[in-house]
C-alpha cells in the first residue's frame, strides 16, 4: 500500500469535526450546508492550458484526514467541476464497497442542475425497442446513481430501486415467474434489485496515475438476475453506463459516471454503519486497505491526531 501518512497534532479536531461525524445516514444527504468546503486548491483559469498537473496538486496541496471529513453532498455542489476533479485527482480508491450504500447525483456550481442523458445519447438511443421520450429516459437514468449493493466476493452491483411505478408506466420492467424481481430489505424497506454491473479495479478516465473502482454496466446482458427491461438501458445497447468512484473517508465514495466515455454527472455513495465502524482509526492513521493500484506516486495523507485540551 503506498501511502505516506504525515501525522500532526491538532487541539480541537475532535469539536471542529462534531457536526460532521454525527450525522445520520438520511442526514448526511439532506444538509443545510451554505458554502463550499474549505479545502485548499490549486490555481487554475477557463482555459485547458491553465489546469494544474494532478501529481504537482498532490504534493503541494495533500489533503488532511479532518479535509476530508468536511465534504458532503450538499457541499460539493458549491465547487465548480474543476475543483470537484481536484479533489477526486487526490483520492485513492480505497477498498472496494461490500453491502447497501446510499447515493445520489450532484450538479456542481454554474450547471444547470438537470440531468439530460437523452440529449447527451442523441441518435444512439434509437435502436431502443421502446418508446420512451427524451425526458423519461432522463428520469430512469437517474436511478442508477441512487441507493446500491455492493457484492466484493463476487464483484458484481445491483442498483436498489424503492419505487417501481415510474418504470412501469413506462412500460420498463419484465416481469415473469420464470424470472422473478429480486429484492432486497434496507432499513425495514423492501427494495427491488435492477441494473446489474461488473465492479472491478481500472484505470479512471480522468487521472491515469492510479486506479478507480470501476462500475461497468456494458455487459449487463451477461450478468446473473439480467431482464432485459430495464437493464438493457445501463448497457451496451443503451446508455453504455461505466462509472468510477474513489474513497473519500472509509464509507463515503466520490463517482464519476460516464456515457460511452462521455462524462456526464458526479455522484456519491455513502454507507453510515462503515463510516462510524472505521471514524477513529482513520483520523488517527489516514491510512485504510487499497484493493486497487495506487500508482507510482506516493500519495501523501495527512492524518490528524485528536489531542485533549
């Protein structure tokens, strides 16, 4: 595992990091957050050109265990993607995710905030048997970056789906008793388990220098508990859906998802029994399992020590 931790002595972390580390799991999607998190970044202009080299970033601006910890959802969204491209460029991928995880989409400073696949797929989409219009297709790509399970022995995904009325109406779903929904229970909720994809380790399609954990619906049609409604849509023959994410403290994954190596949203994941379960050690340390290649660069981690008075 190459990473190396530098450990500093800091009073107060503990109550500088109160609010964060004692959110609840529907919280910590729902914040009142107001501004962006204060995180150092590199300088940077409109222009290609002017972006910052992502190894000259990590070694002049690593980010603390107690950084990490001030980034949510809500406040990702006050970055501009730039900056949420920094932060993903100085994240390792961490171990792979194993059970239940929330999710959710996010739409960074001067996007539009929609999510517009049909427009981005344009006439790809229109070898599809199904007549669906442009904003439809919208709303059911949208569910693939919400709640997911996690199956590390087999490395495989299953997107969770709690209401399937909308796929329904649209006429999306198969269902047959000789190939029944398979479902899953969540926090005493029943959820149904769609758009299965393979999940393994690969090179991230934003910064080369190390490994992502990859979530790749392309060949979904192959994959154990497929229907071809609604799952041909993740797939080669619909939206060709690869994501990657990256750990930004243990339980919390930043994503990026793409279309046909197109990028077009930014996602996370979060799983609030891992992120108790694995708090302490990893404030104390800033280290954790990779299962993915690190690179060749040494990342560093700058870990905080809690301290009393």
């Amino acid at each position: 595992m190459k990473i190396a931790t530098l450990v500093t002595s800091t009073a107060g972390v503990a109550a500088a990091l109160v609010t964060v580390l004692t959110i609840s799991g529907c919280d910590f999607f729902n914040r009142a957050d107001k501004a962006a998190p204060e995180i150092a970044f590199a300088p940077y202009a409109e222009g290609y050109a002017s972006k910052p080299d992502f190894a000259q970033l990590d070694y002049q601006h690593p980010l603390s265990t107690a950084d990490l910890y001030k980034i949510t959802p809500k406040n990702l969204s006050f970055l501009d993607q730039e900056q949420v491209d920094q932060i993903y460029a100085r994240l390792n991928a961490g171990p792979i995710p194993d059970g239940p995880f929330e999710g959710d989409l996010f739409f960074p400073r001067g996007d539009s905030g929609k999510l517009r696949l049909s427009e981005i797929a344009g006439g790809g989409l229109k070898g599809l048997l199904v007549n669906v219009a442009g904003a439809k297709l919208d709303l059911v790509g949208e569910l693939l970056w919400k709640g997911k399970v996690f199956y590390r022995d087999e490395r495989l995904l299953r997107n969770r789906i709690e209401d399937l009325s909308t796929l329904k109406k649209l006429g999306l779903v198969e269902e047959g008793t000789d190939n029944p929904l398979q479902k899953t229970t969540v926090n005493g909720k029943d959820q149904w388990l769609l758009f299965p994809a393979r999940l393994y380790c690969g090179q991230s399609l934003l910064d080369s220098r190390r490994e992502s954990i990859i979530i790749d619906y392309a060949f979904t049609d192959e994959l154990p508990g497929y229907r071809r409604m609604p799952d041909l849509l993740g797939g080669r023959d619909g939206f060709a859906i690869r994501d990657e994410i990256r750990m930004v403290y243990p339980g919390f994954y930043l994503g990026r998802a793409y279309m046909d190596r197109a990028f077009v949203v930014n996602f996370v994941l979060y799983n609030k029994d891992i992120a108790d379960r694995a708090r302490d050690e990893f404030m104390k340390t800033g280290q954790v399992q990779q299962d993915c290649w690190t690179g060749t660069q040494q990342r560093m981690v700058v870990a905080e020590r809690l301290t009393s008075g």
